[in-house]
C-alpha cells in the first residue's frame, strides 16, 4: 500500500454545503479511486468561495485523511512543502490547475502527477474579456509554468485539451530527446458516480405557482465566463411565446471575483423579460436541495459562447445531469457535446443561436417520451463510461508504480532539478534582445554595397 498525496479543491461532493463546484466533483473523482485500490491518502484540499463556514465529519475511509485550508495557507509554498514531506509519499497528484501548480511548485523530491481540468489559457482568455484590463491573462500562464516545468506525467479533461496540452509542453522545451516516445499526457474526462439515494427535504419548486403540465427547463451551477445569458435568455422567451408550458429554474449562480459580470448580466435579462415570472432562480443550494431538483426538471440546459476555452475544456454539468437520467439540449463545441451528439444523448444546436436554442425546446416540450428516451440513454452511458473507476485507470496503474519522467530524472541525477533548469531557460529568453541587436546588425551589413558585390564574386566562382 503505497501513501499518496493528493491535493485538490474542496467542497467535496459529499460535503453538504451550499456551493458546489465541478473542482470538488475532480478531486474527488481522483481520490476514491486510490482509496479502492488499497491506497492510503493524504489530502490537502483549498477550501474555495466561502462555501465553509464550519469543518465536516469526512465519510469513514480509513485509509484517508483529509486537511481543509484556507487559499492563504494553502500557496504558502514552504510550509505545503513540510506538509508533503511530513506525510512521506511515494508520489504526489495534484488535481485542477491550482493545486496542481502548488504540487510543482514544492518540486518534492518524489514523481508528480498533475492533472490540468481544462484549458487554462482559455479560461483566462474569457475571464478577460469580462472583467477588462484589471485582470491579465499572463497570470495564467505564469501558474502553468511550474506544471509543465516540472510534472512528470499530466492528464487533461479533453482529447483537444490533450493535445494543447502537449503543444504548451514543448513551448517550455519538454518535447525534447530524453522525452522522445514518453507519453506525457492522458485523457480522463469529467467522471460522475450514480446518484446518491433521495433525501427527505422540500423541494426548492414546491408551491410554485405553475401548471400541472409544466416542464421545467434546468441550468445548474456557476455562470462562468464562457457561459452565454444573452441566448439563453432570447431562447427561453421566444419558447416560452409559443409553448405556455415551459419554465426556467437555475441553481447556483455568481461566481465571486473569480467572474462577477455574467450572473449579473443573466439576472438582469430576466428582469427585463415579460415572462419573468416563469424564470426562477434559486441561488445556491444544499446538495440535497439539489439533487431534489435535478429529479425533478426534465431537460439540462447548457449555452456556450464559442471560444477556445469551449473548443477545448469540458462542461461538468452536462455530466452531473446525464447521470440523473436529464435529457439534455446544450450548443456545440465542447467534447462532451459532441459526445451527446453522436451517440443521441440529447438535442445539440450552434453557438449564439437563439432561434435554434427555441427550436431545441419547442420540440423538446411536445416530444416528452422521446426526450426521456435520450435522457435514459445520457445515464446508462454516462455511468458506464465515465464512471471514477473507468476514467482513472491509467491514474491508479502510474500510482502503483510512479515515475519520473526522462528528462526529470537524468536532470536529478545530475543534481539539478526544474527550478534551476527554469533559471536556464529564464537566461535564453534574456538573452532574446540581444540577439535581435545582432539580426539588426547582419541586416544592415546585408543591404551594403560592398557585401552585394562579395556575394556576386562568390556566385560566379562557384560557376
């Protein structure tokens, strides 16, 4: 049994609290399966968007322990570092971009698994373009570096994440001779456990005034900054204009500093609609609350703006729904969507379409036992396919075993580890000015008389 530790993002999904984030549903994603087999692990988790306000009883694993920390003590690097050391690993996994960036940052002397949940640069790409020249996306880069400085293997939530993934690793030189044929990153997409058995509390819909026929149409969770409220909202009214019958519910809602413009935005068109009174929105919830509310919409609804961050991350709340059975209507663009589109797991329309999004509902509102028929379907094939046990195989075999990777190890063989080969790598990129005062030079020298008649006599001796 090897000791293992992970850090990650809290809440857990088991935790009752009332925020819950696709964060939490990842590192846990990534935890119990080291516990199943026959792990013992340590783990570190940030507590994140004031969701705490006391410690929880963790479920009884008694090969787990689980450290909530606050954000300030959870970069505090060197005493993480003691942390780590203190627990005597044999690897560490560091799961979503934060914590896998303070994984690496402590350059412990062990091999480090790093898992990236989505397309970093274009999560800051879109944060961006919502909160302006107060936020700079090169933040973002400089928290992957110490990933793809010093992770021995990476996993990514999407096969195009992968694959960008890769492209960033050989921008800091990691595709190079050692590396040749080592497989750096693996794909483990978004995982979802069955539903937990139903709890006995009062729905968040109950006493609503609706009709007896209504169906409810469900976002669930965080509006983030890729989420797209101007044709969710322009869709459901137009919808609502000729089915009477279709609401709107969402849970979650504002997602602090991280995004404080889109939640906002959203509300405000609900304000302004004329069926504002079929929008309800009710804020964060217990996850008991939520699960109550997730067994009672009948279709998940996901809008995207299309961006890089869409191409290339995932979208946990279409899982999360798939495994309660929803029919879903989401855009295209994320690997997810076209997962559902392929295999028939719900209705997919394009990006910045209102009109189709209508469409998409319309229909959905007067073809119910087809929409349950797909959403039958959406659960089968997300609990056989992403299941935590199926997603995380390649995880499970690396812990089992782990290594560093080529070039890590020859570097620590050689004394030197990832800081110093960044320092290196700091000084060429230093050294970039000056080369571009040399280039400057040859042109100049290049465009002289006496250089062009040097290059002609060459030309004709070589005759």
């Amino acid at each position: 049994m090897a000791t293992v530790v992970v850090l990650g993002m809290a809440p857990l999904p088991w935790e009752r609290r009332t925020k819950h984030f696709g964060l939490g549903t990842r590192t846990w994603q990534f935890t119990q399966p080291l516990l199943d087999a026959g792990h013992r692990v340590v783990l570190m988790a940030k507590m994140m968007f004031e969701a705490y306000d006391a410690d929880d009883a963790q479920p009884e694993f008694p090969s787990l322990s689980v450290t909530r920390v606050d954000a300030d003590s959870f970069h505090d690097i060197p005493a993480m570092r003691r942390a780590i050391a203190d627990a005597d690993p044999t690897c560490v996994v560091g799961v979503n971009m934060e914590a896998a960036s303070v994984a690496c940052r402590t350059d412990v002397s062990v091999p480090i698994w790093a898992d990236l949940n989505g397309y970093s640069m274009g999560e800051a790409q879109a944060r961006h373009r919502i909160v302006g020249e107060g936020d700079d996306p090169f933040r973002m880069w400089m928290q992957l570096t110490p990933i793809l400085m010093r992770a021995d293997i990476l996993s990514a939530v999407s096969a195009p994440q992968r694959c960008a993934l890769v492209g960033e690793l050989g921008a800091v030189g990691r595709l190079c001779g050692p590396t040749f044929g080592y497989e750096f990153v693996y794909h483990i997409p978004n995982g979802v456990e069955p539903p937990p058995e139903p709890w006995d509390v009062v729905s968040p819909l109950e006493g609503l005034e609706v009709p007896d026929n209504v169906l409810w149409a469900l976002w669930s969770g965080g509006f983030n900054t890729w989420a797209d409220p101007l044709t969710l909202v322009d869709g459901l009214e137009l919808a609502m204009d000729r089915v009477p019958e279709l609401y709107f519910a969402s849970t979650g809602g504002e997602l602090g500093a991280h995004d404080p413009v889109t939640y906002r935005r959203f509300r405000g068109l609900v304000e302004a609609s004329a069926y504002r009174d079929r929008f309800h929105l009710l804020g964060w919830l217990d996850s008991d609350r939520v699960d109550r509310v997730m067994r009672e919409a009948h279709i998940g609804l996901n809008v995207d703006s299309l961006c890089y961050e869409t191409e290339f991350g995932a979208r946990n709340r279409l899982n999360a729904m798939m495994r309660y059975g929803m029919p879903l209507i989401t855009t295209y663009g994320s690997e997810i969507s076209r997962i559902i589109e392929r295999h028939g797991l719900g209705i997919v329309i394009g990006c910045h379409d209102h009109k189709a999004l209508a469409g998409a509902l319309v229909w959905a509102v007067r073809n119910r036992d087809r929409m349950r028929s797909m959403g039958l379907r959406a659960q089968e094939f997300a609990l056989e396919k992403f299941s935590f046990s199926a997603t995380t195989k390649r995880l499970v075999a690396w812990v089992d075993s782990p290594e560093f990777a080529p070039d890590n190890a020859a570097r620590r063989q050689g004394g030197t580890g990832s800081a110093t080969e960044l320092q290196r790598r700091m000084a060429i990129l230093a050294d970039i000015p000056g080369l571009e005062e040399d280039r400057a030079e040859l042109l100049r020298i290049q465009r002289t008389t006496a250089f062009r008649m040097y290059h002609r006599l060459r030309q004709l001796r070589a005759r």
